[in-house]
C-alpha cells in the first residue's frame, strides 16, 4: 500500500450521506487519496475497471458482492471497509480466498440495537402493550395484577453475541435475574455480566421477556417455535431484534392466537415485509416496528467514525480492532 492509499467509496446513494458525514469524510480524505466521487454498485458493475488503481474500498448498504469476477479487476485492492453490520452477503469464499483484510462496523451497529432491544424489555417487563390493547379494546383500565415490573424480574436471551452481551451490560443496571442461552457461552463470558446459563427450554418456561439475538444460521432457521413457545409465562413478552426466520413464524401466529396474553414485539420477520396476508398484521398481540432497531438517521455515524478510526489504525502501521475473520463472518447474518 502507498503512504496515501487510493480510495473508493461504493454503496447506495441513499444512506451514504448518513454513513459517511462530512465530518467524517473529511477524516478520511485527510488518510486517502481518492479513485473518484462514490458511486453505487450498480455503476461499479457496469464499469468494474473503476476499482483498478483501488487500494482501500469503503462501502455500507448496498455494498458490492465481492466475488472473483469483481475482484480480478483490483488487482491492488488491500482492505475493505464496510460501515455496516453484517458482511456475510458480499463475502462469497473467492473473497477470503484471497486474504484480503475486511473491517465490519457491526460493533458500532449494535449500540441502538442493544438501545431498542433495553426499551422493549422494560416496556415487556411492564406488559405495556398488552395493557395498551386492553384499553383500547375495552375503553377501561384493567387490573394490573401479575405484572413482573423490573425488579427481580427475570429476562431470558437468545444467545450472547456482541448485541446480546451489549443488552446484557445494559440491564446490569437493573435488579433483574438475566438468564441466557448460548451453545457457545461459557461460565468465564456469563459470570462476569451476572448471566445464569439456562438450557433454551429454560429460557422460554422461566422468563417474563424472551430477546432474540440468534444469527440466521441453517441450525438456528425456525429455532424458536410452538414447543417453547406454548411454556411462555402468563403475560410474556417475545422480542426479536435478530432475523425473522429464526422463528417459525406459522407456529408463532398459531400461539399467539391462542394466547391473547402474551405479546410478540417483532422488529425483523421472513419475509420482510409479511405477506400481504399475514396474520401478523391483524393479531391484536403482535408489534411490528418493520426493522427499526439498527441505526437510522443520524445514529448511522457512527459506522462511519468507526471505520473512520480504523482507517487511522492502519495508516498508523496499528492493528485494526474490527477486522472479521472467516469463520465469524460465516457465524453471523
């Protein structure tokens, strides 16, 4: 790589200004020399011969799918900075096939994900939107008897990735009983965020919220459904803030319809959006907030500082904290 490397920005037109702010760009061009203005995958497609002096490309949502094709027209291509969570889908193996280091901003993603993920549970925890329909259905108050509240209440989460250790820190500062499941957890990651290891089935039978931060796997695919779904507390909560097809959504409906009690906040499904004629529309005990809990807006820059920063390690000759490797990019949807 030169001392100032060759720069390109490639993503969707739309968000990029949000990705990467002007305070940001302006950390950047300090650290690059740039091929050209940013441009769309669909116009580096059209014209792959724009990446040939490419040492370092940045990129977000809407990023190019670097396969071998693309590829063979960067022959000086060194890093990739992608100001987004997931890279699984544009890290086909021709990609790591060629050792190119690829930094991830999923770290910096999961902050208002953990943030949605912490309100939810709280509002869970109160069974607010059940006594909201209530309300409204019935134009009166209801009792508010077997309410859990936040006070030794015990949260249940899926698995203890980056956003459910994140959740887990967050209510930390709360007098809860948190209990998580986690093929992967050890005692040595759960003890120190005063986490209790609990078999999945556990998770479901005990606890008065259920978060979901399970990757999109082929074992984890329809993971959650009737078999735990039906032990559920009275008056539970079910958040999913990971993949849609995690849960097996037709067994969901199925519960849901049968449990006016329990309440299903659903920030991802499968398909997303529904279908058209998806139960989960009318079920009075479902929430959808249509993929609200990562960054949005503003909350966008902080993708773009962190690969701001990262960009800054390498220039340094330091080591990049957010570089993925294969086997975790695998592990991750």
């Amino acid at each position: 790589m030169t001392s100032t490397p060759i720069g390109l920005i490639v993503m969707e037109e739309r968000r990029r200004h949000y990705v990467y702010p002007d305070h940001v760009m302006d950390r950047l061009s300090s650290m690059v020399t740039w091929a050209g203005p940013a441009i769309t995958a669909e116009r580096l497609l059209a014209e792959p011969d724009l990446l040939g002096d490419v040492e370092v490309l940045f990129t977000g949502w809407g990023a190019p799918v670097l396969d071998a094709e693309l590829l063979d027209h960067a022959p000086r291509l060194t890093h990739v900075f992608v100001a987004a969570g997931s890279i699984r889908a544009m890290t086909p193996p021709e990609f790591w096939d060629r050792g190119i280091p690829i930094v991830s901003a999923a770290a910096a993603n999961a902050i208002p994900v953990a943030e949605f993920a912490l309100a939810q549970i709280l509002l869970g925890l109160k069974q607010a939107h059940r006594i909201s329909r209530q309300i409204r259905s019935a134009h009166v108050y209801p009792p508010k008897e077997g309410i859990a509240g936040a006070y030794r209440s015990r949260v249940g989460l899926l698995s203890l990735g980056a956003i459910g250790q994140l959740v887990a820190r967050h209510l930390s500062n709360f007098e809860l009983r948190v209990s998580a499941y986690d093929p992967h957890a050890t005692r040595g990651m759960a003890d120190p965020l005063g986490i209790e290891l609990a078999t999945f089935e556990e998770v479901f039978a005990t606890s008065d919220v259920v978060s979901i931060h399970t990757p999109l796997l082929v074992e984890t695919m329809g993971l959650v459904d009737k078999r735990v779904l039906t032990t559920m507390k009275e008056g539970a909560t079910l958040i999913n803030t990971a993949r849609g097809a995690v849960v097996h959504e037709p067994d969901l409906i199925d519960v849901l319809s049968q449990r006016p009690d329990l309440t299903a906040v659903l920030d991802v499904t499968w398909p997303e959006p529904p279908a058209a004629d998806s139960a989960l529309y009318s079920l009075p005990n479902v929430v959808l907030t249509g993929h609200l809990a990562g960054a949005h807006g503003p909350e966008c820059a902080r993708m773009g500082e962190l690969v701001a920063d990262e960009m800054a390690r390498l220039a340094q000759g330091a080591s990049m904290l957010h570089t993925v490797e294969r086997l975790d990019a695998e592990m991750r949807a």
